[in-house]
C-alpha cells in the first residue's frame, strides 16, 4: 500500500465528513441558511487535499529514485 501524506487524509476524510453533513441539513432538515457556512469548509479541505497529493507524489518520486 502507498504511504500518503497525513494532509492527503485530512483532506479526504474531511471532504467526505463535509459534504455528508451537508447533504443531511440540506436535505435531512432543509435549513437552508447552513449552505454559508460550508463556502469556507469545502475550500479549507480542497487546500489539505491538493496539498497532500503534492507532497504524497513528492516522496514518492524520491522514492522511486533512490
């Protein structure tokens, strides 16, 4: 299995938690005043996971080469 960098699974698992939480009161309990607050949660963990799959394919190259 490849070793991925903590920010990679930060991003994921926070990606994953958001949007499930989204979906519940969006749909679950149709607060529509909850969609604010997500304009900065999902960005937040855009930035881990972009992050994360650079460093993760940083040390894998160095890996590879050594």
């Amino acid at each position: 299995m490849k070793n991925f960098h903590p920010f990679f699974i930060i991003g994921i698992v926070g990606m994953i938690v958001t949007s499930l939480l989204h979906m519940f009161l969006a749909l679950g309990l149709s607060v529509t005043s909850a969609h604010k607050a997500f304009y900065t949660i999902y960005p937040t963990f855009a930035a881990f996971l972009a992050i994360g799959f650079g460093l993760t394919l940083k040390s894998q190259k160095e890996a590879q080469t050594t």
